[in-house]
C-alpha cells in the first residue's frame, strides 16, 4: 500500500473484511483504516476485547481463521489487519472526532479535537466505551 490515501479498492475489501468478521460473530468494537505514522502506511485497525481476554496471538488466528473461509476476503493481506484492544489511543482519539450516526463510512481528515489529534482515518465502526 504505501500511499497517502487509500485505492477505492483496498475501502471496499477492508469493508469486507469487517462484514465478514461481524457475520462471523467475532467481536469488535470498532474497524477503521488508519494511516499509521510509526509505518507511514495504512493498517486496517480492530477494536476487539479478545486481545485482552485470550492473547493477540489467538485472536489474530480467530481473524485469518473467519477471512480465510470467504472466497471475498481470502486474499486480503493479513498484514495489513492491526489488532488493538478497545483503550488504545488510536480507537479514543478517533472516538471523539467521529459521529457515525447511521452512516456506513465515515472518512476523517488529521485535526486537533479536545487537545489531541485525531489521525487520518476511514471508519466503518466504532463504538465509544
């Protein structure tokens, strides 16, 4: 990937890719594109509570178990999936600076809310806790 922004094509896999996982029943409490500074490229990040509960390791298995079962999602690059308990500072941040409402996607640009920055992301859920 690499890029600044995102190809339409990595939106609607990466779209995919979290309807699936819901289909599956894998928990989630939010999914979205972020453009990771640390790697200068985008990470498909999940908000899931099993990071915590059964290790990263098991519930990276769980996920490549689920996307490997979908002819749609086979081939998504399992690198590009970035675990992360619900508490990391990537899911707050984005928290509070988007409102999904009934929207299926919510794009945001990098700005300053309530003092912190809000990192370019493209979010298909999340849920504040």
């Amino acid at each position: 990937m690499g890029a600044e922004t995102l190809a339409e094509e990595d939106l609607r896999m990466g779209s995919r890719v979290v309807d699936v996982l819901g289909e599956a029943g894998f928990p989630y409490r939010a999914a979205f594109w972020y453009h990771a500074e640390e790697y200068d490229d985008w990470r498909l990040l999940i908000a899931t509570p099993l990071v915590e509960t059964i290790g990263s390791s098991r519930a990276y298995w769980r996920v490549h178990t689920i996307l490997k079962k979908s002819v749609e999602t086979v081939d998504f690059p399992r690198g590009w999936i970035w675990l992360v308990v619900p508490t990391h500072p990537a899911v707050r941040a984005v928290a509070r600076g988007i409102h999904m409402g009934r929207k299926r996607e919510v794009r945001s640009i990098p700005t300053r809310y309530t003092g912190l920055r809000t990192p370019d992301a493209v979010v298909y859920h999340i849920r504040a806790r």
